[in-house]
C-alpha cells in the first residue's frame, strides 16, 4: 500500500519539512549522538536532524520512499544511512542514542506494543524515544492518519507504556498542518519524549 501511495506521484507526498515535534523542540537534536528514524517515508525527518549534526540511521518498506530520503540527504549535503526494509527485518539489536517514531499509527494495539518492546530495546540505557502522531479526536477530520481510533494515541496509554521512563514532554495539542498533500488541516496531535532508565549498577 506505501509504495503504491508514493510512487503514485512524483512529489514528496509529506513535503520536506520536518514534522512539528522536531521543529519545535529543536533541543532534541544532540550533535554526534546516533538517532533511529522507524518507517521514516521520504526522509524530511531524517534529514532534519542531520541538518543538525545528528548520526542518522533511517529505514522504510517502501522503496521509492527511501530514494526519495536519499536524493534530499544528497541535496542538504549530509550524510543518512537509508535502508529499505520493514519492521520485523530490521535489526533491534543495533543500539543509538535516540529512536524518532513520527506517524507510525499503521499499527493496531497488538503490534504498536511489540513496536514499542522493539524501541525501548534498541534504545541505549539513557537513551530518547520521540513519538508523535494521532488523538482520537483526528479520526474523522479527513486531514491524515488512518481511520480507526484504536491505532491512535492517548498520554495515559503512552505514560503506561513506558513506565518508570523519565518523561520529558507529554502534550496534546491542535495544530494545522501543510505537510505536503499527505496531512493537509486541522490536526489533533501529541507528543510524548521520554528517556529510558539507565541501567542498574552490578550487585
């Protein structure tokens, strides 16, 4: 279905701007530090924080989403390494400093909670998780975002998911976004960052 919806038209179906959690909370790119971007699409995130002198790893199923990410890494001049595969082919072992999950609400509740158990794994002790996505209150708009409230984002369901996990913003808001022609309007959108515990000293 991805790949359909991208290779449909020549455009960045996004756009090229990041999505509004990394615009506006610029302090959450560390230079030098290793960043994950899951099912990144065409890269407008992925390239943002290089911009900003993060090491950036990014994958997608989608193949002509993934040139896409290349081809505006090549025009901004920095460096991503893209990848062209789905969830389960990637590799969770391979640990950095912070995971950014930006729209991944394909997943309905069983597997959102191996995505996040898959995150919270690859995530160095210490390390960042940046979600943003969907509220309930978006099913129905018609301005992005799949249509079942199930696969959307609430902060007391998000604040249990990763409990005992330093939150550092958990905030619902409205926005309206013009991100390419792919979220288009009013927006009812969260955000939640939270550093995973470092681990325990040896007994």
């Amino acid at each position: 279905m991805w790949e359909d919806r991208y290779s449909a038209s020549d455009d960045y179906l996004f756009g090229t701007a990041p999505a509004a959690v990394l615009a506006d909370n610029p302090w959450l790119a560390l230079q030098g530090q290793s960043v994950l971007c899951v099912a990144d699409g065409e890269g407008r995130n992925a390239v943002h924080l290089a911009v900003l002198g993060m090491q950036v790893t990014a994958f997608d199923l989608a193949p002509t989403a993934v040139a896409r990410a290349q081809a505006l890494a090549d025009r901004s001049a920095v460096a991503v390494q893209t990848h062209v595969a789905g969830w389960d082919d990637w590799d969770w072992a391979q640990p950095f400093d912070m995971i950014a999950a930006i729209f991944i609400q394909f997943a309905e509740p069983d597997l959102r909670a191996r995505q996040f158990a898959d995150m919270a794994r690859a995530l160095r002790p210490g390390g960042r998780l940046v979600l943003h996505g969907y509220r309930p209150e978006q099913v129905g708009r018609g301005t992005g975002g799949p249509p079942f409230v199930e696969n959307m984002y609430t902060e007391d369901m998000l604040r249990a998911a990763f409990a005992g996990w330093h939150v550092e913003r958990c905030a619902s808001y409205e926005k309206v976004q013009q991100a390419g022609s792919g979220h288009v309007g009013p927006a009812a959108l969260i955000d939640f960052i939270a550093r995973k515990p470092e681990a325990s000293p040896p007994v």
